[in-house]
C-alpha cells in the first residue's frame, strides 16, 4: 500500500460537455452523412438506370465499338472495343498536353524576359503579346489557328513540298516515317550510354568547376556523347550488315499522299492555341519571379564580372523559380483541361472519343462521365506531384 | 449546442429530401400530366439542320420535326405555339431525353435496336425514310463512293453514320480517314473549307447542307446510299400513355393525308359521311380520350400544321428550297413507304 496520498482529480465535467468527446461525437456524425449521401445517390441512380431500362455497368468496355478515330498512336480500327477507343483517346490527350506545356514553358519564359526587356521594341511587342493573347477567349483562338491553319494550306494536289519527301497540305504535314529492322535495339542501347555518360560528365565537370574554377565543354560533349554515339553505331550496323533503321516515304495517292508519317491538322491547331494561350499567362509568372529577386542581386553579380546572359541563368533564374513554380504548375494543370475544347475542332481527345462518340453509341453517361472525370483527376494529381516534389527540391532551404 | 443539432438535423433532412425528390422525378409514369400542367410541351430539335429543324434570325422555328413537336402540342393544348425547342447536338440528345431535359425528341434520329432497347428510349414511328450518302466536290472527278478509297471524309460524332461508314469501307476493303466533329455545323464548315475530301450523312441533310455550301453547284451528292436511316420521334421508356400520343399523332398526320383532310378542309370534313374520316376527326368514337386527350384532338393537330403531305411539302418537298421527291416518303398506296396504322 502506497503512503503517497493522491491528490484528488477534478470533478470530470459532464461527459456531454467534455470538448474532445464532442469534437468526435461530431466527426463521426458527419461521415455518416456524407457515406449515407453518397450511397444513397449512388443506390438511387442505379435504380432508376434500371427502372428506366437503360444499360448499366462497365462491360460496354470489352464490346466493339463500330467507329473509326483518325488519330491513333496505338492500333486501332472499327473492330476494337471501346475499352481500346478509350485508350486512344487518352494517349492523344496525353500527347497534346506533353507538347503543349514543354512548348508553353518555352515560349512563356522568351516572353517574360522579354518583358522587362531594355529595349523598348522588344519589351512593347511582348507586353502586347501577353495582353492580346490572354484577353480573348481560347475557344476563339482554337477555331481562330484551325481556320487559320486549313486556309492558309494548299489543296493536297498543289502540296508543299520540302526536299524530296517532305509535304504539307491542308490534311496535315507528311514526313518519311522510321522502318526499325530488329537490330535496331544497339542504336537505342548506344543511345542510353551516351545519355549516361554526358550525365557523368556534367556532374564531373561541375566538381571540377567547383573545385578549381574552370569551365568545361560541356554543351559540345553533351551533343556529341548523345547524338554522336548513336549515329557511329548505326553507321557501323549499316556498313557492317542491313540499314536497322529505313523510311517508309510518303507517296502521291489519288486523294492525298499515301504512306509516312502525318501529323494532323487538328493536332498542329490545338498545339498552336494551348501554347500560345498560356505561354502568355506563364510570360506574366516569369517576369513576376524575376522581379521578385532582388536588383541588388543583379549588380552583385555584374559587379562579379558576370555577363548578363550569365547573371541571368546562374543568379536571376535559379531565385525567380521559387516564386515561379507554383504558378506555374497551375498553369500546366490548365493546359491539360484546356485540351479538352479539342472537341470543337475534330481533334480525337479524351473527351471528343470518349464523352462523345463512346457516351453516345452506349448510351452510359454515367460511366462514361465517371471515368472521363477520374482520369483527369489522375493526370492533374500525378502533375501537381511532381510539380511539388520539384518546388520542395528548389525552394529556400531553412535551416 | 441544440442550435448545432437542428442546423445538423435540418441539413440532413434537406439532403434526403432532395435525393427523395430525385427518384421520384425520375421515374414518373406521366409525362403527359407534367406536360399539361406546366403548359408547354419541350422538344428536343436539331441545332440547325434546313427543312428539318432550324430558327431563324428571329428564334422561331422551322422544319418537318418542328411541325411533328407543333402537331403533339397541338393535340394536347389546341395550340401548335405551346412547343419549345430545346437545341441538341447529335452526341448529346440521348442524354437530354433520358435526364429528362425534353419531353420527346424529334431530330431526325435513326431508328436503331441498340437505341431502342439499351438506351432508355422507344421510338414511336418512321416520320421520314432515308439513308446515308456522300458529297464530294465536282472537280475532284469522283463519281461512285466506290472510288473513295483513301479520301478523308467529315462526319459527325455521336451518329449512325460515323458507324455506317466504318462499316462501309471496311466492307469494301477501302481506307479512309475520318474527321468527327460534335455539330453539324462545324463538320460542314469543315468540309467546305477543304479539309475533307467528302461530306457524309443522311441523303436528306445531304441536300440540305449544300444549301450552306460557299459554292453549292461545286458539289455534287454521289449516286450510293449506303444505309438504312428510319428516322423518328423517341421518348423515354416506361410511359406508355405518352408513347401512344407521340405514335397516333404521327398516324393521324398520315391517315390525314391519306383521306384527303388537309388544314384548309377540315372544318367541312367533319360533315362527311365516311366512316374512317369520321373516327379520324372524333365525330364517332373516342379515341383522344382513351390516350388521355380530348375527342377532337385530331382536328385540333390537323388544323394546327395540316397534314404529313402538307408539312413534307412545305419544309423539305416542292415548297421548300429543298425540292426532295417525296420517294420512300410518299404514302403506300403512291408508291412510299408511309402506311398508317389504322385509327378504330
């Protein structure tokens, strides 16, 4: 028996009273609510599917979908199903949203720099750029570049031609396309070790820089170790054995070339109108981070004997990517959503194959709307991911 | 804390009710009574398609579907006006008639066993036979869709024809390559801007686009029609009262013809001694009120948009720009396919 009288604890409050048991009590309420909505909405919805005898369920995937897409990076034809149509239609939405924001990036940082600009005529053109373009609708753009792009182009039969196997006309620009023989992989391989060593070699080349202040090649050996290593490989296999890689060259059909490569008119106008539309809204972000570091910054650097295409890359940039990279993700986000207006111009997105052609020959706009949704949610988490995983990596580290 | 409970309890019941109101909206067996009560009957039309449903500059609607939804409204209100038009894109109008967007959706819709058995819909009749063709501009040469091998070819998504031409070249081991658009406006003005080499749909908007063309007379409408396109009226599966006033609508329009009761006649016809235009005109007999109308309800279409031949003749036939023969829309005993079932 212990000798240690214990103080008496204080008289417990109600247990209605006691704050963390009501915070719980009320948690727990609202999550009944919100999974008894949902499941009831969901319950509701597949009765009266039933009740109105239209098609429910996801097996509309595995039947064949009877219709043709003109763009597809994967084969695909009338007798696929719709489960196939879906993947097609997500690859082209992928593909226009990698170019378009590569391509927006690019443009958008030429522009904010611009921007501030000494020179009065560049600075004014890009002020002008930025307000014209972010200031008119994008649907307007796109149908502005398509009707632009279809007119401007000639008729199949009076086709551009550059060099002997290049052309353009008004159904998009054809271009010899890659044969790969099966021996192709050694180029590919040399390609992975060049990729590699010009890895090494940079990291190499700033240590040394670091260490001892003297610059090295490492542009010229960059190019040289990833195209260069390729190329003698393929040139060996050429002399040695078979061309591994031949071209399938684009010929005069009764209509239109037959054969090679197309690149789409509805794919150039959408790429066109995604990039220019918000390369004007990234143009603004990167001349808001650039203004955001310091002068004081800028005449250090000069004063440090640094050029100014240098105090740029190596001062300015590398601080103004704090304040630029949240903005920005944003804007990546919405050229991915943007993409989906491709459905104006006959582009075979997401939505134009799926929302549109799938929802309609089955009929199940639920499912269809549901996974359309769920899909963009994917591609917009995965970016906004990385996106952050990058800010973390440059943002201002605390210690 | 009581204060908390009531907004809590409140909200949820608000909630309930509202998914409550849902189901039962959605699955109403009387259409026609929410019709009558709201006072209007709400269409679903075609976003522009001449002869068949299109407004003009000042929103007043035209067209061989506009009169069939005027002729409903016209049975069920004594007025062809109290018809609204709601526009609907091809990929959109199931959509519309299944949410109950629409009442019933007239928009030169195919007939097709898929749309009628999984969709939610019941189509309620034929209102015009057609079939998909193809126009090419003349100087390209072409003279038979057989020829069409490697052509691009702009079409509309969300139709029978964007299925029709898979399934033709296909059959005919030809390639092609297809452009879809969600309206048919912009499909047209794709074509007509150059980049199709040829424009497909329905024979009879075949026509009626080129009327939009920059140039009609530089296109020509080739020889093959390459499916069967029974276009009619739809609505939503499981009312069947409302169902049986889509349908006789359309019979009485034909047996109208048919007999020879036009707008203009139909006040003296209801003075005449046979028996089929008497049951027609509810003189004998009580056929609107077993379909929950009044006796008279086809006087009361008739004189509102007249008869089918009428309403073919002034938006698509000789009395419009169009000029489309009547053909497979002539009445059965003219050589056509429209034969009404009987009204008795």
């Amino acid at each position: 028996m212990s000798s240690i009288v214990r103080a008496p604890e204080p008289a417990r409050a109600s247990f209605v009273n006691d704050p963390r048991v009501r915070g719980i009590a009320y948690q727990v309420v609202l999550v009944v609510v919100v999974v008894g909505l949902i499941w009831m909405a969901a319950t509701n919805a597949i009765e009266n599917l039933r009740a109105a005898k239209i098609a429910s369920g996801f097996g509309f995937l595995d039947s064949t979908s009877g219709f043709d897409v003109s763009q597809t990076l994967i084969p695909y034809s009338a007798s696929s199903t719709y489960g196939r149509a879906f993947l097609v239609g997500l690859l082209n939405t992928l593909l226009v949203a990698a170019i378009g924001v590569v391509l927006a990036t690019i443009l958008g940082f030429l522009i904010g720099i611009a921007r501030l600009s000494s020179n009065w005529i560049v600075a004014r053109a890009a002020t002008v750029y930025v307000e014209v373009i972010r200031n008119l609708p994008l649907l307007l753009q796109l149908l502005f570049w398509y009707i632009a792009v279809l007119r401007s182009l000639p008729e199949p039969r009076n086709s551009v031609t550059v060099g002997t196997s290049f052309f353009l006309n008004n159904r998009g620009l054809f271009m010899p396309k890659p044969v790969l023989a099966e021996d192709v992989w050694m180029v590919g391989a040399a390609l992975v070790a060049g990729v590699a060593a010009a890895l090494v070699y940079a990291v190499r080349a700033h240590r040394r820089q670091a260490a001892t202040g003297q610059p090295s090649p490492v542009i010229r050996a960059t190019l040289g170790l990833v195209l260069g290593l390729p190329l003698l490989v393929w040139a060996a296999l050429a002399l040695a054995t078979t061309n591994p890689i031949s071209f399938d060259f684009p010929l005069k059909g009764t209509f239109n070339l037959r054969g090679g490569m197309q690149v789409f008119p509805e794919l150039v106008a959408l790429t066109l109108g995604l990039t220019i539309y918000t390369a004007a809204f990234i143009a603004e972000i990167v001349r808001a981070g650039i203004l955001a570091v310091s002068r004081g910054q800028t005449e250090a650097s000069h004063a440090l004997g640094l050029r100014q295409g240098q105090t740029l890359r190596l001062v300015v940039i590398p601080q103004a990517m704090r304040v630029i990279i949240p903005p920005l993700t944003s804007q990546y986000l919405n050229l991915t959503k943007n993409s989906s207006l491709a459905v104006v111009i006959g582009y075979p997105d997401l939505v134009q194959v799926f929302m549109g052609t799938v929802l309609n020959q089955t009929g199940q706009a639920i499912e269809c709307v549901a996974i359309t949704m769920a899909v963009y949610l994917t591609i917009s988490i995965a970016t906004a991911s990385f996106m952050n995983w990058y800010n973390a990596r440059k943002a201002l580290v605390e210690r | 804390m009581t204060s908390k409970f009531a907004t809590l309890a409140l909200g949820l019941a608000v909630g309930l009710a509202g998914i409550g109101l849902g189901a039962s909206g959605a699955s109403a067996q009387a259409t026609l009574n929410n019709i009558k009560q709201k006072g209007f009957l709400q269409c679903g039309s075609n976003t522009g398609l001449a002869g068949f449903g299109v407004p003009d500059a000042q929103g007043n609607w035209t067209g061989l579907d506009v009169d069939y939804c005027r002729a409903v409204a016209a049975a069920i209100f004594n007025d062809p006006t109290k018809a609204r038009f709601t526009p609907l894109a091809a990929k959109d109008r199931f959509t519309a008639l299944q949410s109950g967007e629409v009442d019933v959706l007239i928009r030169n819709t195919t007939w097709t066993m898929s749309r009628d058995t999984a969709l939610g819909l019941t189509f309620t009749g034929v209102n015009y036979y057609d079939g998909q063709g193809f126009m090419v501009r003349k100087k390209l040469g072409v003279a038979s869709a057989k020829e069409l091998n490697g052509a691009s070819i702009c079409t509309q998504q969300g139709t029978t024809t964007e299925l029709n031409l898979a399934d033709y070249f296909r059959a005919n081991n030809m390639k092609y390559e297809v452009v879809a658009f969600a309206t048919s406006d912009e499909t047209f003005k794709a074509y007509d801007t150059g980049r199709c080499d040829a424009f497909t749909t329905d024979a009879s908007g075949l026509y009626s686009e080129r009327l939009r063309a920059s140039a009609p007379d530089d296109h020509i409408v080739l020889p093959e029609i390459i499916s069967k396109e029974p276009l009619g009226p739809a609505v939503r599966k499981g009312d069947a009262q409302w169902a049986d006033v889509v349908k006789w609508t359309h019979n009485v329009l034909l047996t109208a013809e048919e007999l020879g009761v036009t707008k203009a006649n139909v006040d003296q016809m209801l003075k005449s001694d046979n028996p089929e235009i008497k049951r027609l005109l509810g003189v004998e007999g009580s056929f609107g009120e077993s379909i929950g109308l009044t006796k008279d309800w086809a006087v009361r279409i008739i004189k509102g948009v007249g008869n089918y031949g009428e309403i073919f003749d002034r938006n698509v036939g000789e009395g419009s720009r169009l000029k489309i023969k009547r053909g497979l829309n002539a009445l059965w005993n003219k050589g056509g396919l429209q034969f009404a079932a009987p009204i008795r």
